[in-house]
C-alpha cells in the first residue's frame, strides 16, 4: 500500500471521529453553559444561603474530582444500578455538569466586576430588580466573561479525548483502535493532531470574533 | 398647600453605628433644596433613603401624601418599591451610566419597560430630554465616549426621562474635573428655573445660595440648622454652621 494511500486511510478513519467530537464538544459547550449561566444567577441574586450551600457544594465536587471519574460514574455506576447511558449521552452530560460549575465561577466573575452603582441606577429609574438583572447586568457580565469563555470552549475541545474511555468513538478512540491495528502510530497521532487544530483554530477565529462584535465595548 | 416631600422621624443604623438620629423636614412642589454638611455628616444616606435605597430603620417618607416603600404595615421589597422609585429621579455622583447601552438607550430605556412606550416614541421623549441637557450632538455614542460633565447631563436627562415628581441630586459635580463643573451646574439651574422639584445634596455653597429656596445643615446624623438659603449661608447662626461654612470657603 501507498503511503499516500494509508494517509487517506487513517484521515478517513480520523474524520468519522471528527463529528463526534464536534458535536460532543458543542452540546455539552451549550449544557454547561446554560447550567452555568443559571447557577451563577442564583448564587449572585437569590437571597436563600440554603441554595447558596447547595450550589457552593455543587461546585467542590465538580471540581475536585477528575473528569474521568465523574464519567465513569455516569456510564458505567448508573449502568450497573440500571440506567444504561449511551457513551455519547454520558459524556456530554459528564462533560456539560462539570463544565457548569467552571462556567459558574466564570459568569459570578462577570457579574461580581460590575460596580455597584449600576444596579442601583437600574433600580432609581424604576426598573424592577429582575429587569435590572436581564437589561443592565446580564449584557455586561456576560461581555466581561465572554474571554474567558472562549478559553473554556477551547479546554473543552482538547478535553474530549477522554471519553474514549468511555467508548465515545470520537477522534481519540478511532486513532487508539487503529494504532492497534495498524502500528502506524506517529502517523496517526500527528494526524490526530492536525485534527484537533483544524477544529479548534476555527473556534478560537468565531470566538474571537464574538469579542470583537460584543466583547469589548465600542469606542 | 400640602408638602410634595414630608419626612419624618427618619432614622437609618448600620449595625449598632447610628449614621441617621431623627430627620424631619418638608419640602414644598417646586421648591429647591439645598443638603449641606461635613462628609460623613448622612447626607448621602439621607437622599438613598427617600427612594430607599437604603432601607431606614425607622421613620416616614411620604411623596403626594403616598407613603414610600411600607405597604399595610410591611416593608415593601425591591420589585413593590419599582413604581414608587420611578416617581423620582436620581442623580448620582459617579453618573452610573450603563456602559453597554447608547446615550440615547440609557435615557430611553426606562420610558419602555417602566411605562411600556414603544421604542419609537420612548426614543423620541429621550431625544427630548437630551435636548434640555444639551446633549442631542451625543445621542448615539457610547457612555465611554463622553467627558464626566457629559456623562452626568446625560445622567440627568436619563432622572428626567421618568417624568419625576422630585429631583435628587447626590454631589452630581463633586467626581468632575473643575472646568466641567459649570457645564452641569448650568443645566440644573436651567432645570430649577422650570420650576422643579430639587433635593441637591453639594458642596457647591454659591451655587446653593443662588439657586435654592431652603438650606438644610446636617451634622452628625441631624439636621442642625435649616432656613432661606442666603440667609443660613450668609449669616449661619449655630457654630457649627458657622465653622463648616467658613473651612469651606478658604
Ligand atoms: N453601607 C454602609 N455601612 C456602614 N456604614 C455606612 C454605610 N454607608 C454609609 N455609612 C456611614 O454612614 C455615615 C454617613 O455616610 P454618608 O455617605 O451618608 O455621608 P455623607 O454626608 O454623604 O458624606 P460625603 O460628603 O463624604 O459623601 C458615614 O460615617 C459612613 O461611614
Ligand atoms: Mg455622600
């Protein structure tokens, strides 16, 4: 076989991994997001310390225990208690509840650097304090967090090579099951490689086109 | 005629430290108050009060006879106190203009979703008001884009877009450049010769002595002297009155 032919081979092999990962990447980018999104809300605005506890809480856990322990606990804990998840269900949910407890953190940031006037002026013309919040803070911390999204999503794209571990027959788990079958290792990984930075270069190019259209305030 | 403004009893503690000790005073529709005193003195505390901002801690705040953020016997919380608010308008000494919006939405913005006039005419109205500010020229920059004198005459139009009962001003010129205080001050003599409603707390004593009806002293959590504003300013008779104006004027 052709060495050109080979190449073809692994891309083929490596393409069909490509969407996973994709589509993985982008749906658990939009779980953790929203469920981010609304805890910060919470924990900045609701008055109740009993939900302030609670997602406190959420967020040690998430955070302190790896990635790949929480999946392995999705697909394979509920599976014996009976809840069989599909390997791609799992790691999106896996992927997306951690990933709410970093995005937690990064809209608390956006909001905790508002000065506390501007709530005050929301208030003083009349609006109301959910009106407050969804017209004058949210735009703002939501511009002030969009950096640190992006570097996010980005993390979030490297990180889901490790749901092949879970079977999720993304990009890492095609390049895993041919190096096995193939030995074609330096090949295939720095195929992989290219891969991976011809997702995410496009990534950090759209992000950063959000930065520039809402990130930075106009002058 | 009745008072527009009557507070009474106003009392406002932090913890165990008592900043308010018993404010009373009335204020007449259309009349010009000047708030005066040391820094510390309450006067702040005292504005943030009349459209609580600050909770007081015991006391009365009636606006037309309406009794401002107590409903049958209970504290009335942020969402209940919105329409009361939206009564008067206030000035603050940093502007706190909202950065994400244009000049002209940061007028607008309230006349929609406070009184629900359509984008055209809320626009239309901010327009106006930023005509009485001399800001027309500015309607569409960014906040961030605008000297401090600027940003405060929009802060200005922005109180004024609520067709307020009552004016409050917290030491709207104290945060600018010298040279951009006059711009401000001139736009709200201008807003006192319509015959507005005022509560200016400032240290801008000639200014209060030319454009106020009543000044009021405060030290230490009280009112200590109140009266005509040339007469206190001119001829203060408690000491302590006396002292602040003469520290203040050298
Ligand atoms: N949120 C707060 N918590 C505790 N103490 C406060 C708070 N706000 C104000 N104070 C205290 O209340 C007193 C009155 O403050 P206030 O800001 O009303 O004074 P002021 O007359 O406006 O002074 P200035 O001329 O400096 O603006 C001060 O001693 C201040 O430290
Ligand atoms: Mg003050």
């Amino acid at each position: 076989m052709s060495a050109l032919s080979t190449f073809t081979l692994i891309l083929e092999g490596l393409l069909a991994g490509a969407g996973i990962t994709i589509a993985v990447t982008l749906a658990s980018l939009l779980l953790s997001v929203s469920l981010g999104f609304l805890l910060a809300l919470v924990r900045q605005f609701a008055k109740s310390p009993m939900l302030h506890a609670l997602i406190d809480a959420y967020c040690e856990v998430m955070r302190n225990i790896p990635a790949l322990t929480h999946l392995f606990i999705l697909y394979f804990g509920l599976a014996s208690l009976g809840l069989r998840l599909s390997s791609i269900t799992a790691a999106i949910l896996g992927l997306g509840l951690i990933g709410g407890a970093v995005t937690c953190d990064l809209f608390r940031a956006g909001f905790a650097a508002l000065p506390k006037g501007q709530r005050e002026a929301a208030l003083a013309v009349g609006l109301t304090p959910l009106q407050a919040i969804s017209d004058i803070l949210t735009p703002q911390a939501m511009r002030i967090a969009l950096p640190s999204l992006g570097n996010y999503a980005v993390q979030l794209l490297k990180d889901t090579s490790i749901v092949s571990a879970i079977a999720a027959p993304e990009i890492m788990f095609y390049a895993r099951s041919m190096v096995t079958s193939s030995f074609q290792t330096t090949l295939i990984y720095t195929t992989v490689a290219v891969l991976y930075l011809a997702i995410s270069l496009p990534l950090m190019q759209a992000i950063r086109m959000l930065e520039a259209r809402y990130g930075r305030v106009k002058t | 005629m009745n008072p527009l403004l009557s507070v009474t009893g106003l009392t406002k503690s932090y913890g165990a430290v008592e900043v308010l000790k018993g404010i009373d005073f009335d204020v007449a529709p259309g009349e010009k108050i000047a708030l005066i005193g040391p820094s510390g003195s309450g006067k702040s505390t005292c504005l943030r009060c009349l459209n609580f901002l600050e909770k007081p801690s015991a006391g009365e705040v009636r606006l037309d006879g309406e009794r401002i953020g107590v409903r049958h016997d209970r504290p009335m919380n942020d969402r209940q106190l919105a329409p009361q608010r939206a009564e008067m308008g206030m000035v603050f000494q940093l502007f706190n203009l909202w950065p994400h919006l244009s000049v002209t939405e940061n007028v607008a913005i309230a006349a929609r979703k406070v009184r629900g006039l359509p984008a055209k005419e809320a626009r239309e109205l901010a327009l106006e008001m930023l005509a009485k500010v001399h800001m027309t020229h500015r309607a569409d920059a960014s906040p961030l884009e605008l000297s401090g004198g600027q940003q405060q005459r929009v802060a200005i139009a922005r109180a004024l877009a609520q067709k307020p009962k009552l004016m409050l001003f917290d030491e709207p010129t104290s945060a600018l450049d010298p040279e951009l205080v006059h711009e401000v001050l001139k736009v709200m003599e201008e807003l006192a010769l319509e015959g507005r409603t005022m509560i200016i707390v400032t240290h801008e004593i000639a200014f209060a002595r030319d454009i106020a009806d009543r000044v009021l002293f405060l030290d230490g959590g009280r009112i200590v002297e109140e009266g005509p504003a040339r007469e206190l300013i001119l001829t203060p008779r408690e000491p302590r009155t006396q002292a602040f104006l003469r520290q203040i004027r050298h």
